[in-house]
C-alpha cells in the first residue's frame, strides 16, 4: 500500500514538472531551453495574445490541479488560460510523452482528441488557405482555425498512429495514419500547392504520413489496402520531393513483385487516351522502375543498383529480355562498369534468342585488350556456341580456356566448363567428315560430362541431363536411363524436361506403356501452362501403341489448353527462350493432326488441318511437307515432288523432305542415282541417326545391282534396323 502511494506521488510530481514547464513556455512566451527539445518549432502551436498577468494566474490554477495528478482537469486548466483550446492541448501534452518515450501514456491522450468533431473546420481552414494562395490576397473570410492549429492536430494523429505501431496494433495504426490523408485528399482534390505547409510543419507531417501508410498496411497483412495506399501516394499530387517519391515507387515495385498478391488494374482517372495502364503486378512494376531509371538518367535521384536488378527479375518473369537490354544501353556511361555492361546485355540478348548478338559482345569483352580471362563470360560463350553446331569449335576453346585458368582451384567452376566442353564437343561431332573422327569426338564428350559428373558427385541437374542426353543419343539406353532417373530423383520432379528425357528414352526401348505412366505423373505435377510438350508427347506415344483416335483426342485437348493460353495472356505475355512458343507449338500439333488423319486415309481432315497451320504461318517447312504426303499417298506424284521442293526452299535442312524427295526420284524413275544419293547423304550429314534416311540409302544401293553395292546396301539396312529398334517416339534433343 505504502509502495503504491510513493509510485502515485511520484507520478503528480512528474506530471507537475511537466505542466509547469509547458504553461512557463505557453503564458510568458519564453523559450525555455527543456521546451526547445520538446517543440522543436514554436510555430506548431495555436497561440491567442494574452496578457502575461492572466496567464500567470490561470498557470496557478493549473499548478494547484496538477498536485492532484489529474490530467483532465490540467487540461481543461489549460484550455481555459486561453493559450489552447481541448484538442490542441491534447495534441502538445501527447508529442510530449510521445517525444520522452511514453508510447502508451501519449496514445492516451490522442485517443482523447475527437478528430470527427475537428475534421470539418480542417477542411474548410485548409480549402480557404488554397483559395488565398490562387488569389494571393487577403480574404475577410477568417478560417476556423489557423494552419498551425491544422498542423499541430496532423502532427498528432500521425504520432497516435506511430504509437499504435508501436504497441504492435498495425491495422488500427495504418486507419489512423489514413485520416490525414482522406482530410487533405477531400479539402484539396487537385493536390497541395506550392508552399502550402512551408511556414509549419504540415507540409513534414504529411509526408511522413504518405510514406508510412503502406507499411502499415503490409504490416497489417492488408496487401489490397497497401497496394491502394501506394497507388494513393503515387498518383496524387503531395508535393513530396524527389528522393521521397523515388523511395515510394521502388518500395511499391518490390511489393508488386514479390508480395503474392495479385493487384487490380489501376484505375487513372486521368489518363490520355491511348496511354499505357498496366493489367497485371508485372507490368505495374516495370513500368514503376522503368520511371526510377529514367530518373537515373536526369539525374534526378542517386543510382541505386538495386533498381536494375528488380528490373531484370521483372522482365525475366514478364518474358521481355530485348527490352531489358534497350534500358541498359540508355544508362548513362559510368553507371554501370564497361564489364557488367556487356555480359548483362550479352544474358539479355541470349535470353532474347539472339544468340549471335550475345556471342559478339562476349567475343569483345574477351578480346586480347579488354579481359581475355573473364570466367563468367568465357562459360557464357561456351554455352552459346555449344548450342550451334557451326560454333562447336570455338565453344571448345572457350572451355578450355576455363579449364586453363584454374588449374585445379574451383571445383564448382571446373564441373560446370568441364560440362560446357563436353556439350560443345557433342555439337562439333555432328560436322564431322568421317565417321572415325564422329566416334573420338562423342567418346571425348561423354568423357569430359563424366569427369563434371564426377567433381559435382552427380548433384548438378544441369551434368545429369547432358549425361543422360549424350547417352541416349548414342543409343546407350540403360545408362541414359540411369542418369536420367537420377534426374528427376534430384530436381524433384520439378522440371519438365527431365521427365520428358525419361518418356523418350522409355520409348526407344519400346515401353510405350512404362513412358505414357511416366507422362501421366508429370501431368499430375505440372501447371495447366506446362503441360503443353507433355501432352503432344502422350500423343506420339499413343500413336506408336496404334492407338490413333485417343490420340487425336489428346491433341484436341492440347490445342483446348493453347487457346485457353492464348486468351488468358494475349499479347501481353511473351515466353523466355528455353521454352517453345505457343504459337509454334500449336503449328507443330496441326501438322502432327494432318499426319495422324492421312495415315487414316481422311484427306479432308488433314487438309483443314493444313488451312490452320497456313493460318498461323504461312511459310512453314513442315506444312509443305504434309501437304507432299497427302499428294503422295493419293498417287500425285509430281505436285508432291514440288511440295517437298518447297519445304526445301523454304528450310534447306528439313531432313524429311529430303527423305520424301527422293522417295519421289525413285518412284518417278528420271533421276541418276548419284542424284538421290546426294539428297540422302545431306539427310544423314544432318541426322545421323535417322533410320529411315539409312533404308533408303540401302534401297538405293540395291537398286544398282552390282557386288560392292549389295554389300553397302546389307550395311545400310543393318543400320536402319539397328536404329529403328532403338528409336524414340520423339527426338531426344
């Protein structure tokens, strides 16, 4: 009892030391130096002139009542002194305990402010300050309050909201902080002028507010009303400075990014017609930090790293990397070092499908006078020309160059050449001239993926899938079904690709079954989006099980999810390199349709299949060709000859083309045999392993009757049934 009493007189002491300090600074108008760290502006106070006698004795009356320890009547005390009326001496006693520390004695006091009852003389003093600055006169309409009042009560919620904050109650802090916003918001609807709040704190004050209310907000895990609060910030004139404004967008742009939330288009009410307005976080994002660049650039604000990288993730996702390199190339030279310059728009331009692009600004930075031993774009280059065939070569040298360089210091690097140089070593095989120097080329590739294999203790997906491929190219199905096994064991099952690896190789050990299990489980673990290579190889599988109308069925189901894609994402919506287009997918399965109705003898079918493929591209290889087959299978053999002539025009390389040509020479009889000899030699300089290209060349052989050809031709059938065993429902790569 005795310790209760001593805490209770303790605390009327404190409260009188308080209110004695604030009635010496309000009733004689000295600044008292404990007050000046209080109040750090004395404009922020409402204060009406009165003689120093009466308030004087009004301070007595104050000092007896704070002997009590009750707030209420000190206040009601000071209102009647004449310095400040209820809400504003509220407001100045709740800075105070706010400013010493005492969050839930200075949230007491601003929850006794009625801000409801105070909220329309704020209008209205607020609406009148910005006639007065339109007109630059004065008016003798006096408003009900004066802007020191307005700022001081500002000030006051804005702290109420902080104290909230404080105390961990961030839904009702961020209601709090929005009242100021909703009050200057209505008062002033074409924004704050120039200057408003510059003789007191109002124009500080709200933008602290502006600032502040999106982080309330996210606290209060309300991204709608976060997102609403940005947007309220942005769009609205507040007169925030630059740095502000710039610190609003990028923190906004991460939300948008990063939160899960999928915002509502915004609503401009005061767009241009014809202007941009972002339909999707994505867009609203980029066109944010493509703002904060451009302000890079002007040299309005600081250059912030961070921006380029927010900027990348977001066009990566969007799919739009040729716009990310246009936004690099337009930063201002020194921003960025030369070096990082290059490789981000080498990865951008790589990203975009231009590959050449990328290998000559890699090609630059590696040059004898730049950095000729830069790892990151050396693997780069690798990467690049392994991919091309024509490249493989210089893709070699690049790994070895890697190689070179460390000599055993980074085993992580070190695996990840070592693979590069086996992937190029594999694309250089295929441009081989003999077959002696094709087999010492693939067995130096599958070397050098074994030796990465072996550094990363086969825990790299990347290693794993090339070891997989390699081997399965070269027909060693069980040890590719090993490693790709392996795989999807390791990745989870996450990657399409190491499941469709799985299906094929399945496939050329002819378990047709075993592989359409295997593409059912990836269906079951694949978005809607993803399903598209899954459910075209489903089909081939099927097909090759003679099952032909399920088939049909499964690519009309194929075909139902691309335009559902396509409807869904418009134009909008671009897809990275590594996956295929939907436009080019959707070619693919009319062409795979026309194929599965002509086997079935519908000609009509397959030629309506043909018009939607026309309509999708006109110039296509693999239409003329199934328009070839159709004119084949109904016995017109020069318009299919000329067919096959014009997917050879139109893609030089197209290997069934080739194929069907000569197929054709023979049947018409008008051709030497070195003629259909040549077309097929090409067919299998390009695909070697093509084993109907290899039957025909056995048919060609025999067809010549003579000793060394028959031999030739029992070697090239050999051949063609070797591979046609070990062939898969689709190719492999």
């Amino acid at each position: 009892m005795r310790s209760k009493n001593r805490i209770r007189k303790r605390q009327r002491v404190e409260i009188r030391r308080k209110f004695g300090k604030i009635m010496k600074c309000l009733c004689s108008g000295e600044q008292l130096g404990a007050v000046d760290e209080m109040f750090p502006s004395s404009d922020s106070l409402a204060i009406k002139d009165h003689s120093s006698s009466a308030a004087s004795s009004k301070a007595s009356e104050v000092g007896k009542k704070l002997d009590t320890g009750n707030i209420e009547e000190a206040e009601s005390s000071l209102r009647e002194s004449g310095c400040l009326n209820y809400e504003e001496a509220r407001a100045l006693l709740g800075r105070y305990e706010y400013q010493k520390g005492n969050v839930e004695a200075a949230l007491h006091v601003f929850e006794g402010i009625d801000i409801a009852a105070v909220t329309p003389k704020i209008k209205i003093t607020l609406s009148k300050r910005r006639e007065h600055h339109k007109r630059r006169s004065q008016s003798n309409a006096t408003p009900p309050m004066s802007i020191h009042a307005v700022s001081l009560l500002f000030e006051a919620i804005f702290l109420k909201a902080k104290s909230l904050q404080g105390l961990g109650r961030f839904k009702e802090a961020a209601q709090s902080c929005k009242v100021i916003l909703d009050i200057v918001e209505s008062s002033l609807p074409e924004g704050l002028p120039q200057n408003f709040g510059a003789d007191c704190k109002l124009q500080e004050t709200l933008n602290k507010a502006v600032e502040l209310l999106p982080e309330l907000w996210k606290l209060a895990d309300s991204p709608h009303e976060a997102i609403l609060s940005y947007r309220q910030a942005l769009l609205l004139n507040w007169n925030l400075d630059a740095i502000t404004t710039a610190k609003i967008q990028k923190e906004f742009a991460i939300f948008l990014l990063y939160s899960g939330d999928e915002a509502s288009p915004p609503n401009l009410r005061s767009q241009m017609d014809g202007s941009f307005v972002p339909r999707n976080n994505i867009e609203e994002a980029i066109l944010l930090l493509m703002i904060l660049l451009r302000k890079v650039s002007l040299k309005r604000i600081e250059w912030d790293p961070s921006i380029l990288d927010h900027l990348s993730f977001a066009l990566s996702v969007a799919g739009d990397l040729r716009a990310l390199a246009n936004q690099v190339e337009e930063l201002l030279p020194g921003i960025i070092h030369w070096k990082e310059r290059y490789h981000t728009l080498a990865l951008c331009y790589y990203g975009a499908g231009e590959d050449l692009v990328a290998l000559n600004l890699l090609r630059k930075l590696l040059s004898r006078s730049e950095d000729p031993n830069c790892v990151p774009a050396l693997l780069m280059a690798s990467k690049i020309c392994g991919e091309n065939p024509d490249l493989a070569e210089e893709g070699i040298s690049f790994a070895c160059r890697v190689l070179e360089s460390f000599g055993g210091g980074c085993n992580q690097l070190e695996s990840i050449a070592s693979c590069l140089l086996g992937v190029s070593l594999s694309a250089h095989s295929k441009s081989a001239v003999t077959d002696s120097e094709r087999v010492t080329r693939r067995s130096e590739a599958v070397q050098a993926l074994e030796t990465a294999g072996r550094m990363t203790r086969m825990s790299d997906p990347f290693i794993l899938y090339h070891l997989s491929l390699e081997n399965a190219e070269q027909r060693k199905l069980d040890t590719a079904l090993h490693y790709a096994k392996r795989l999807l064991k390791l990745e989870g099952g996450s990657n399409v690709k190491g499941w469709l690896l799985l299906a094929r190789i399945l496939s050329a050990q002819k378990r047709f079954m075993d592989a359409e299990t295997v593409i059912n489980a990836a269906l079951d673990q694949t978005g809607k989006w993803d399903q598209g290579e899954l459910l075209r190889t489903k089909a081939k599988l099927q097909i090759a099980q003679g099952q032909l109308k399920i088939a049909i069925e499964t690519y009309t189901q194929l075909l139902a999810v691309l335009h559902i894609q396509s409807k869904s994402f418009g134009s909008g919506k671009k897809l990275l390199k590594s996956s295929r287009t939907a436009k080019s997918l959707e070619l693919e399965v009319w062409h795979d349709l026309a194929s599965v109705y002509i086997s079935l003898s519908q000609w009509q079918d397959a030629e309506i299949c043909l018009s939607k493929s026309k309509a999708i591209c006109f110039y296509s290889a693999s239409r003329c060709y199934a328009t070839g087959v159709i004119y084949e299978a109904k016995g017109l053999y020069k318009e299919a000859l000329r067919a096959f002539g014009a997917a050879l025009d139109i893609d030089p390389t197209h290997v069934p083309s080739l194929i069907s040509t000569t197929v054709i020479l023979r049947q018409l009889g008008n051709q030497s045999y070195a003629v259909v000899r040549s077309f097929l030699m090409n067919a299998l300089q390009l695909d070697r392993m093509n084993h109907t290209a290899w039957y025909n060349l056995g048919l060609l052989y025999k067809a010549m009757s003579t000793a060394s050809s028959s031999v030739e031709a029992i070697e090239c059938f050999a051949a063609a049934a070797f591979l046609e065993e070990s062939a898969p429902v689709e190719p492999f790569r």
